[in-house]
C-alpha cells in the first residue's frame, strides 16, 4: 500500500496519507470482505477515498472483486480504489472497461471517478497476430477445461504431449492450440523441459469472457441426413435430440448425432451413409470440428449426449422461442 501511496503523490504531485480505516465503517462490512481484503482511508484532491487491497491476490477474479468493491462503496459511502501489486494486460483490460478505479504502482493509475488516467510501462510484447476466434482445437482444450471442473483428470496438470495423448490430438496441434490460447492472452505456459498450461481466468467467469469476445465458434462443419445410423460408429446425441437430458424441453422428432469430421469421412469414403443428403432424413448426422465423445470424456450425463456448453454454441443462432428458453437453462446451471 506504501507503493501505491508514494506512486500517487510522485505521479500528481499530491501529498496523500493513508490510514487503517476506522472501525465504525469496518463495522459496516460483511466479515469475509474484511477478512480478504486491507482497507485504508486517503485524501485525493480533496475527495475522501478508500484504497482497497486483496491479500490474496492469486485468487483474483474481476466479478467477484467488482461485486466486493461494490459491497466496500455501499458500506462506506465513498470512492473506492482496487490497489494491484501486478495485473495481466487481460485482466487490465476488463477492469477499464467495467470502470473500475484501480492503482497498479509504477504502471498505471486509472482512476476514472477523478478523470485520471496514468499508464506508465506496460510493455507491448511482440505477439503472432490473432485470430478473431478460437481454432477448433483451442476452443476444445478451452471447453475441456471448462466442463470437467470436478473430474480428477484437468488440462492443466498435464504436459503438452500428456494432453494430446488424452484427447487424441497430435502434439503439434496442442502446441498450436495453446499457442492461440496464448495469443488471445487466455492462458499462460510454464515449464522448461515439459511445458504446462495456466489459464489465467477462473471458471466461472472463462465462459462468460469468451463468449463476449465472441471467440469461440459453432462446432457443427454440415449436418447429413440418412435414412439409417452406421453401425460401426458411436454417435453422440446432438442438437434437439439432446436438449431434454440438460434442460426440460420435449424430445424432437428429428433424431440429431453429432460425429467427429475425421470418422465422418471414414464413413463417406467407405460408402457407410445410406441416401446421404442435406435436405432430409430419419437421422440428422452433425459433422463436428472436433470430437464430441473425446471432449464429453468423465462429463456426468446419464445419456449418450454432446457436452452442454457445446450444445449451446451449435444452437444459439436459433431463434426457436423454446430452444433459447432452454439455452438458458443451459447457461444458468453449467457455466459455474
């Protein structure tokens, strides 16, 4: 806290002091709020603030600290202040567009409730130039991450070639994948001789964040229609077909499947589909990007169905009233 006090009078030209903030307004807080974070009062250009430091800034989580931030400003009734000892250009990024006041000392001071904003260094490493997306393979390492939060087998504690002996995928496609989680500034890469992912986001708020940057895509290449399934390939439940096991809409009439591209043409090229077309069928087979029974792996569904957060991004172009209701529910109950 000294850092960010010596920080705002070197940058302004100010004499501010900071103090422990008084117990009648601590008395004013939920105990977890005082518990995580030190409090402290400050004069700046004669406004009375509150200067706020997470003691634990490993769990760092923009929704969860702009809802403690919040709680802070109510209780107390003035400006409040997040002080950050270091802050990925991310997460900086988020916190500008949410208008939070923050202080990282000697990198920036953006205060916008004062109309003060101060970048000093952040340096702009040289990166490969993004796509707007996710590849198909990143968004799969990204989901897999995502919906096998309570599984005993996670991304991040495997090494590169771990990872793409488990999900089937060569090494070279998993370096390529992280490189684009990478790029999109997503995850970071640890290790020297075995290289490992670190997503910098938390869970709950990973999918809520890629969705607004609209970096994750439909998995469905083409749907084909047959008049019978191959017997020779497990098929996952897919689109309509699907939607009853997480949600309460009614089983559909078309019977949807959804099959990795790969097997698909495995299929084709043997002459498998009978009457394959792409107007109509007893069997809608959804060709995907990338494997949906890999990515479904330890997901606890009771029935052969596609991941839920999959599901969504093949469905929510779809304007059916009752589909989006049940995208929704989706949404509510797997995003975590």
């Amino acid at each position: 806290m000294s850092k960010a006090i010596n920080y705002i009078n070197e940058t302004l030209g100010t004499n501010a002091l900071e103090n422990p903030i008084s117990n009648k307004f601590l008395g004013n807080l939920p105990m977890y709020i005082t518990q995580a974070y030190k409090l402290y009062d400050a004069i700046l250009f004669d406004k009375n603030i509150v200067l706020v430091e997470q003691i634990n800034q490993d769990d760092f989580s923009i929704l969860q600290t702009e809802k403690h931030l919040q709680l802070i400003r109510n209780g107390i009734g003035k400006t409040v202040v997040l002080v950050l000892e270091n802050l990925q250009s991310y997460n900086r990024k988020r916190l500008i567009e949410k208008g939070i006041n923050f202080i990282v000392p000697d990198k920036q001071l953006f205060l916008p409730e004062l109309l003060i904003n101060l970048n000093e260094s952040y340096p702009q490493a040289k990166t490969k130039l993004k796509s707007k997306s996710l590849m198909p393979s990143s968004q799969f390492l990204l989901l897999f991450h995502i919906i096998h939060k309570n599984n005993n087998w996670k991304i991040e504690g495997h090494s590169f070639k771990e990872i793409a002996k488990k999900l089937d995928y060569t090494p070279m496609a998993v370096s390529y994948a992280v490189d684009d989680l990478k790029n999109h500034e997503l995850i970071e890469v640890t290790g020297e001789k075995e290289k490992y992912i670190k997503f910098n986001i938390q869970r709950s708020e990973l999918w809520h964040i890629v969705e607004q940057e609209n970096l994750l895509s439909n998995p469905v290449l083409k749907t084909v229609f047959v008049d019978e399934l191959p017997y020779s390939v497990f098929m996952l439940k897919a689109n309509a077909s699907a939607l009853p096991e997480y949600t309460s809409i009614n089983p559909s009439k078309q019977h949807y499947y959804a099959i990795d591209k790969n097997k698909f043409y495995e299929l084709q090229k043997s002459n498998a589909l009978l009457n394959a077309n792409d107007r109509e069928g007893k069997f809608a087979i959804e060709v995907w990007k990338y494997n949906p029974v890999t990515l479904l792996d330890e997901f606890p569904v009771n029935n052969a169905v596609v991941d839920p957060l999959s599901l969504y991004l093949s469905l929510k172009d779809n304007h059916d009233e009752r589909i989006e209701m049940a995208l929704e529910q989706i949404i509510e109950k797997y995003t975590w």
